[in-house]
C-alpha cells in the first residue's frame, strides 16, 4: 500500500486509528464510491483531506472538489486544506467558468451546484476528480439538489460521501451515490402519523465510526444532558386558559403546546436554564477549561434575539448573536471560535459541521425535534481536546428529547424528514416553522411558564438527585459539574437543591425590570445594581481568589473553602445572600 507523498501530509496532524483503519480500508479496494459515516466531532474532514492528499499525490486524481451545506463550512473546508497542504478555492462563483490556476480545486455548496449543475460538471470532468461530499444527506431529492448532484458529479473519477450520522429514507427518495438495503422503521416525520412502521431504505456505509467508539477512544467528549421541567400556563384558540407540566402534559399536543410556551422569552423558563448553563460554563472556566463556552439554540431569528438580550440581563456580557442570513454570520462564528465570549445565541449556523472545539455547553431552546438535527446539534458540544473535558447540554424535560438524550450512546440509524420544496434560500438548514403546522392550535397566547431541575441524564439513566444517599460536605458544594470529581447522582443531587435559590433569584431579577425582556438591550445600565447579577459576579470572585489563596497557601481549594465559611459563617456560596457574599469576599483579601 503506498504512503503519502511528503508535499501533501506535511504539518498535517497524526491520523486516529479510525481515520487510519478507514484509509486503509479504501486503498484495498480503491472504489468510485466511498460513503463515511463518523460522530460528529470524530475528525471527517481530517480523513478526506487525508485521502486527497494521497489520492493528489499519486497523481490519481488532478482536482478535488469539495460540496458543503453552507458558505460558512466552504472556509472552514478551505483552512483545513491549506493546512494539508492542498490549495482550495473557497469564493468561486457560478458567474465564474474555469477553476482558478494555481490551486488544486476549489469548494462549493449544495445551493450552487443546484443552480448550474452543468457547469460544475465541466469543471469535474475537465480533469480527473475527487469529490468529495460533504454530510450527503443534504442532497434529498426534496429541494431539487439529488437531481443537480448526480447531473454535476455522476460522470466524475471518484466520489467520497461524508455524513455524520446514518440515515434513512424513503423508498422514492434515494440519495446520489448511497447504496441502500430495505428496512422497516417507525415513522418520525413532523406532520406525518406517529409510530406507524413502514418499509424505507437505510443508507449503507462502507465505514461506520459511531459515537460509542469514539467516546471508547476519548475522540469525543461524555455527553451529560441536565433536563428541566416546568409549569407553563397559555391561553387556547378557544379562549381556554391551560396550565400543564412539561413532564406531566398527557397528550402530545398538550405536551408540544407546554414546550412551546416554556420557550417563550417572557417567560420564567429560559432565564432560568440560562443561568444555569452560565454557572455551568463558569465552573468548567475555573476548573481546567479557561476558554469554556456555551451555544444557546433557538428556533427563530426573533427568539434568538429575545435569548441574547436575556443573556446579557443575566451575565452582564453580551453574546455572539448568529442568524443564518447575516452576511456577517461567518465571521461572527470565526471570532467566537477564536475568542473568549462566554455564550453565542444561534439559528440554524452552527447545527452541522461547524467547528468550535471550546464550546462545551449548549441549551436546546427549540421545538426542533428529529434525530438527525439532535446528533449533528449535540455535536458541537462534544469535540474533545482534553481527557478531562465533558459536555453539558441543558434542555427540556419532554419525552421526544429525553428519548434522544437517552439513546445518545446507542449506535442507531437516524431518519430522515422528508425534504420540503421552498422558494427560501436553499443553504439554510430545514427548520420547522414557529407557527404550527396545519392541524395544530392556530392561536396561542402565553401566559407564564416558570423552570424546575428534573434531573441529570447520563449514560441513559435519569438521576432525579433524591434518595438516601449520604450527604455530601460542604465545601464539595462548590464544584458542581467538575469532570471526573462528582459523580452524576451526586451532581443531580446538588442541582436539585440549588433549583429553588436559582428560580428565586430569576424572579427577583425579573422584579427589577418591566417584564419586557426586548427592551433590556435599549438600557443596558438599568440592571447594573440586579441583586441576582451582583451575586453571581460576587461568587466568581470568591472562587478566582479561592484559588489565589490556595495556590499562595499550597491549600487544597476545598479546605479554604471550609476555612471561609468558618471565618464568614452562612450557607454555601452558591446560596448565600450578596451581604455574605461580600464578606467572604473581604476575608479572601486578607488572606493573601
């Protein structure tokens, strides 16, 4: 078997032993076809450039072209190319003919190659090429790009096929360049009947990498999913007033109708899960990832812009907001990637392939639902770049997420939605609606919603934080979601008792504003005095000088800990009072 030629492979990073095992796989054979599926994070991109390069280098193919979902991953595909040492051209256009001298190809998206298939087979076919298709399942005959692909790619040299997960379809809706064997599987597409079984096609991967090998190879970071339940009241089309439990709605329409309504940013719900994952990042910032951050999801651009001002009210820092059609969404997500902003709100940017290796949370704020969109989301959580590291994801205690979460590390088949026909712009991803779908109440006013811990999901088992298991000491309050130091009943256990404090201290910060939380971004200093803000940067204090202490004393954090409350007498630090708070906080500045 040949090695890669120098020219290409310098600089470039050590294969893991999936990357290898599958380049290997592919040389026994060298096939016209090659379909990958990987976990998200498990390095995809790093195999295919791999491949390009050994592929360039024995003079087999002349050209690589590379077919993304988005504008933002046709630079993202780019860099990683450059850093392979294979030049790509990431800005050519349709109105552009030839593929520019001094580069090896160039990068494309799905949207473009629909436009002008034709032209993007002349270029293909004017030299040997490899294409390489980046999360194939894009290319659904639904929106036209099945057909384009196969028009611009079916004549090509060699076709490399990349998705991160499996996935399924129906029978009339075969993607380019898949094989396929029949199956039988449950219904999960929005609008259709739940749980009748019906004979699809499941895609047929020539190399399979799931997420339990790569969790096995530390590839990938442990998933911990903390859901929240909650009490939402909202009024009907018929004028009825509803109250109902996320955990205990009855019916799915009940239940869809309580989700939706604790996703409203007037209500209780999401400043609650937004201080949570705040103090989440927080605790990873202080304890071995100093450049821990977060993703908060929403559905729309209007909700995610709600989010953002919700964040800010309740950090005090305003985050990264990204929406699909700001023609500054890229480079928004490059300056995340690179930067140290705590949280970034988003729609649609950042559900697939984008790479932001120290974003380590992320709160599901969306009614979104299917396999598919759940992995790719989750997985831009889960990169790992240090043994130590875990990823948080914050989301609603309803039965179509806990079933998600639950299989999480379940090697499984994901199916897909069926593509829908839309004059929209054709690279954003396929997100439902935020008014209901046919059938579904045509009014709904929200009227409250308010957010309680449930419990912590990890390795398929709920962890509710109840029982008779000893308690823990205090000072072990302080850290929370530590990897590696709390166990995830003792984390549940201590989430739960810190729940009411937090819903207690949203509420209260909610009395100091006028309800409205789109106004916070219009008087930014009208919550510079909040009690609950003021506490929260009082209790970062205390554990950066914590830790100044300890380091000054060679004392273990958790004795200082200990030495303060004796010194400054009170409940833990996550549920004293701001008076206590600024005590402990001068007694730490006379200790050093």
């Amino acid at each position: 078997m040949a090695s890669p030629a120098p020219m290409y492979a310098a600089g470039a990073r050590p294969l893991r032993a999936w990357q290898q095992e599958a380049l290997e796989h592919y040389e026994e054979t060298s096939p016209k076809d090659f379909l990958v599926t990987a976990t998200p994070g498990a390095g995809k991109t790093t195999f295919a450039l791999t491949l390009a390069a050994r592929l360039l280098a024995r003079r087999e193919v002349a050209r690589v072209v590379v077919v993304a979902p988005t504008d933002h991953l046709r630079l993202q595909w780019a860099d990683a190319a450059d850093r392979a040492g294979i030049v790509l051209d990431p800005g050519l256009t349709n109105a552009v003919g030839p593929v520019r001298a001094g580069t090896q190809g160039y990068v494309t998206t799905y949207a473009q190659v629909a436009g002008k298939p034709m032209l993007h087979a002349a270029r293909a076919t004017a030299v040997k090429s490899l294409v390489i298709l980046d999360e194939i399942h894009h290319a659904g005959d639904g929106l036209s790009w099945g057909e384009a692909v196969a028009d611009a790619f079916g004549m090509v040299a060699r076709r490399l096929c990349l998705t991160g997960t499996p996935f399924r379809t129906k029978v009339d809706e075969r993607i380019p360049f898949v094989r396929y064997e029949e199956d039988t599987f449950e219904v999960d597409f929005p609008g259709e009947g739940q749980g009748e079984r019906l004979t699809g096609l499941a895609s047929r991967a020539d190399y399979t990498y799931g997420y339990k090998e790569a969790l096995a190879d530390s590839v990938v970071r442990p998933v911990v999913f903390a859901a929240y339940t909650g009490t939402a009241r909202w009024r009907n089309s018929a004028g009825e007033v509803v109250a109902a439990s996320l955990t205990e709605a009855g019916t799915k329409s009940v239940e869809m109708a309580a989700w939706r309504t604790v996703l409203d940013p007037k209500g209780q719900w999401v400043p609650h899960v937004i201080a949570a994952m705040d103090e989440r990042i927080t605790h990873l910032r202080e304890h071995g990832m100093p450049d821990a951050a977060g993703l908060v999801l929403a559905s729309d651009q209007d909700d995610a812009r709600a989010y953002a001002r919700i964040v800010r009210r309740i950090t005090g820092k305003a985050p990264e907001l990204i929406l699909s059609d700001d023609p500054k969404a890229s480079k928004k997500i490059e300056r995340f990637a690179t930067g140290s902003a705590r949280i970034a709100v988003c729609v649609r940017m950042v559900s697939e392939g984008v790479d932001i290796p120290r974003a380590a949370v992320l709160a599901w704020m969306t009614s979104y639902r299917t396999p598919l969109f759940f992995a790719q989301a989750v997985g831009r959580v889960v990169r790992a770049r240090d043994p130590q590291e875990s990823a948080t994801v914050f989301l609603p205690a309803v039965r179509p997420l806990l079933a998600l979460a639950a299989s999480m590390e379940e090697q499984r088949n994901h199916v897909m939605p069926p593509p829908r026909r839309t004059e929209e712009d054709l690279e954003e991803l396929d997100l439902p609606p935020r008014e209901p779908r046919e059938g579904a109440l045509s009014q709904h006013e929200m009227l409250e919603a308010d957010a309680r811990f449930a419990h912590v999901l990890h390795g398929g088992t709920a962890h509710t934080g109840a029982g008779n298991r000893p308690a823990l000491a205090a000072e072990d309050e302080e850290f929370v979601g530590i990897p590696g130091l709390l166990t995830p009943e003792q984390t549940a256990e201590l989430l739960a008792k810190r729940d009411d404090d937090l819903r207690l201290r949203i509420a209260a910060s909610h009395k100091h504003d006028d309800g409205d939380p789109m106004l916070v971004e219009d008087h930014p200093d009208e919550h510079e005095t909040n009690g609950w803000r003021d506490a929260a940067e009082l209790r970062r204090e205390i554990n950066r000088l914590v830790s100044r202490v300890s380091a000054k004393t060679s004392t273990p954090h958790a004795v200082v800990h200990t030495q303060l409350r004796q010194s400054v007498p009170g409940p833990p630090s996550a549920s004293a009072s701001v008076d206590v708070l600024r005590m402990r906080r001068e007694r730490l500045r006379t200790m050093l």
